[in-house]
C-alpha cells in the first residue's frame, strides 16, 4: 500500500495491491474488537442512518 502524490485535495490518492490466495483464511484471524471499539462502531452506524423525520 502506498500514497500517491498531492492532486489539489486535502486527501492523497490510495495504491492497494490485493493477492487473493485459496485456503489464506485459514491462516488469517479476525481481530477481536473490544466493547468500546464496538460502541463506537454502533455510534457512527447510527449517525450515519438518515432519519425518517428528516
């Protein structure tokens, strides 16, 4: 992964190579989030629902 020159934004450009290989997630574990990495997920979930009074 590597950044990209500045283009006139205040975000720089993202290069991601993906390798997609049978069988890696096996060998690759999830993350386990804790409870307040969790709640701040939930929060920004919420905030980014619009509302139906909206």
């Amino acid at each position: 992964m590597e950044t990209g020159p500045a283009w006139g934004s205040d975000h720089f450009p993202v290069f991601i190579e993906h390798s997609l290989e049978p069988g890696a997630e096996a060998a690759q574990e999830e993350p386990d989030a804790d409870v307040a990495e969790e709640e701040q997920v939930d929060k920004m979930i919420e905030n980014g629902k619009q509302k139906p009074d909206e």
